[in-house]
C-alpha cells in the first residue's frame, strides 16, 4: 500500500530552541527524523516521507540534505492543523492514510510507523491508528507524564489518560495484570478525517487531561491501536535528551 509520512516541525521550542535544526552526527535533527523514516520497506507500495515546516530555516535546510519539505503556516493552534494544511498543499485524496512522526523522534523505528499505517488500512471502521507498549514499573504507571491507554476488546482504543489505568481494586500499589499500555505518540489518519479534525470542537475530556486524541474519542471517532513489544528510542525535549540521542546516535 501507499502512504505519507508528515513530519511536522517547529522552529520554536521554549526548552531547547531551533530543535528541528539541532545537529545530530553531522545533519539536523528533523533530517534524521526523515533519513529514519525513508528506510521504511513497503514491498509493492510507496512510502512518501514529506516535512511540514513553519520556517524557511527548516524547508532549506531538508532540501540541502535532499528530504522533501513544505512550509505551513506560523499560528496554526496544534500540530493536526499543520498537518491538515499540508494534505491540502500536498493535493491528497480523503481516502489516502498518513503517519504523524514528531520532528523529535531520531531514533524511532521504522517498523513501528509502518505498523500503525498498515493497522489503519485493515481496519475501514477506524479513523485513527496510533500504538502502544507494555508498562514494566509502577513509577510509570503512576507518572502522569506516561500517558495510558485501555482498550476495547478488538484493540480498539476506549480511553487514554494520564491517571493510572485500569487500576487494580484490590492492590492498587500493584502493577494489574494482564499489564498497562503505555501510549506511544505516533498517529495514523485517514486524510478525510484529519481534514475535519481540527473543526471539530475541544471535548471536557481533552482540556482536563490535556490530550488532543481524546477529542476524535468524544465526537465518535474510533483509533486502533498496534502494540509493539519494544520500547521506543528516546526523544528529544531537553537539551539532555538532545545530547543523550547524540551519544546514542554515534553507537
């Protein structure tokens, strides 16, 4: 099958500023983000790998470095904005699939993006496709930084949350069993519904947990979900994580 890869990328960034710019092994983070992702093996199909830049900084430096960019607008409110943008710039059809990589993810696996776009093409009943993996420690599931997911029982998503999910009754300091998902922030989008996304109005439930997915959950929407036995590479918001992917980045 075919699908687009977009990568959105912002210039500004208030913990480490220029991110999608900042050099990893020789060429920009954003660039590598993209190198990763082409790797993608799609026997029989075509994987477009596109990033959707709010800078002229950012488009020149993926065209130095030959990665296919696009510049978007500079006050678009969150990132499935940008994206939708970019789908209208890049004349994509409603029923075509794309997968959202955050321009911070260097080390993501390829296998994982083209996991989520092919779960999203065998399930027609879904608008969204993202993943997930096992909680292994009770600091993680207890951490409200480590967003959870529970799901239905076709591995279809019914809840995601920052509070610990579903919490054993009877030992609520244990891990419950079978474990926890934690979500992985990777997103697959049928283009028709990423189009209507960014309309559509903020539910309760997304302002109060602060996640925008919630939002496809309230209006009706459903998102499968792929798990994966790995835990991905690291991404960068610090400039400790930024260095800590250098290192990793050389070995």
């Amino acid at each position: 099958m075919n699908f687009t890869v977009l990568i959105p990328a912002r210039l500004a960034s208030t913990r480490l500023p220029n991110k999608p710019l900042a050099d990893i092994g020789g060429a920009p983070m954003v660039v590598r983000v993209a190198q990763r992702v082409r790797s993608i093996s799609c026997p029989g199909g075509f994987v477009r790998v596109v990033v959707a830049a709010d800078s002229p900084a950012i488009v020149k430096a993926c065209q130095e470095h030959n990665i296919e960019a696009l510049l978007t607008g500079t006050d678009h409110p969150s990132g499935s904005d940008r994206l939708a943008e970019a789908c209208q710039l890049l004349g994509l059809e409603d029923d075509q699939i794309v997968v959202n990589v955050q321009g911070d993810e260097p080390l993501i696996d390829p296998a994982l993006v083209d996991a989520v776009a092919q779960l999203l093409a065998r399930r027609p009943e879904a608008s969204m496709s993202t993943a997930a993996h096992a909680i292994e420690t009770l600091a993680d599931f207890h951490n409200p930084n480590v967003v959870k997911v529970v799901l239905d029982g076709g591995a279809m998503a019914l809840y995601f949350s920052r509070a610990p999910i579903p919490l054993w009754r009877d030992r609520p300091d244990a891990l419950p069993s079978p474990a926890p998902l934690r979500h992985i922030g990777i997103y697959g989008y049928r283009v028709g519904f990423l189009r209507q996304f960014p309309k559509l109005a903020q539910a309760p439930l997304e302002i109060t947990e602060a996640l925008e997915q919630l939002r496809a959950l309230w209006h009706g929407h459903r998102i499968a979900v792929h798990i994966t036995a790995h835990t991905p590479g690291p991404g960068v918001d610090t400039p400790e994580d930024l260095e800590r992917v250098r290192q990793l980045f050389k070995s």
